[in-house]
C-alpha cells in the first residue's frame, strides 16, 4: 500500500515538472484577439502567473491547463459559435485565478493589464 502511495506521488511530481517555457505567447494573443478584450484579461493574468518565476510548479500545471483549454477550438462551446464560444473558456479561467488568487501579485496584474492596453488600445 505504501509502495502504491508512493507510485501516485510520484507520478504527481513529474508533471509539475513542466516549465512554463513551453507556453507559446504568439498562439494565445491571436486568439485573444479574436476572442475580445473581456477573455483576455483573465487569460493574460494566467499568462502572467505562469510565467512568473515565483509561481510554485503545481499552480503553473494548473494555470497551462486553462490556457490550454483556451487555445483548443473544440471544447465544450466550441469557439466559432457565436456570442457562446468563448464562455466556457472565461469561466475556466476565471476559476483557475480565483482557486490560485494568492499567488497574484501586483507586479503580476500590471504586466497583464500592459499587455491587454496593448492588445486593446482603444478602450
């Protein structure tokens, strides 16, 4: 049984083993941009925070997956329909900030909302 508990904990250790270098930033702006500017700040704050070199490694496992969920055009709304497609994207990403919301630092959300100015410069 502990050999079994061991197993588990190990498996659980190799995947935060994934660093945040393999995010691809040019995909995730691209679809931020067609997706508007009421996704893209939760998805640059999540951006931001797995980037962050102070983030831990089980949070930044977590914060790939929900932007992952993000770039996946087939999910459960799938992104082209209207007015609903990038919902189901918005609350993923909503939750997965407010789950980690203490590892949101200041320096975290201005970088965010910088690039979001940028994205979106007439708002």
């Amino acid at each position: 049984m502990i050999k079994e508990n061991y197993k588990t904990q190990e498996k659980i250790y190799d995947a935060e083993v994934l660093e945040s270098s393999t995010l691809d930033e040019n995909i995730i702006i691209k679809i931020l941009i067609k997706a508007g500017r009421t996704i893209a700040k939760p998805a640059l704050e999540v951006l931001e925070m797995a980037l962050d070199p102070y983030t831990p490694a089980q949070v930044r496992v977590s914060l790939m997956a929900a932007l992952a969920y993000l770039i996946m055009p087939f999910d459960l709304f799938p992104d082209f329909m209207p007015l609903v497609g990038f919902s189901d994207d918005f609350v993923a990403l909503t939750a997965v900030l407010s789950i980690w919301s203490k590892y949101m630092t200041p320096s975290i959300r201005t970088r965010a909302e910088n690039k979001l100015n940028k994205l979106f410069p007439f708002f």
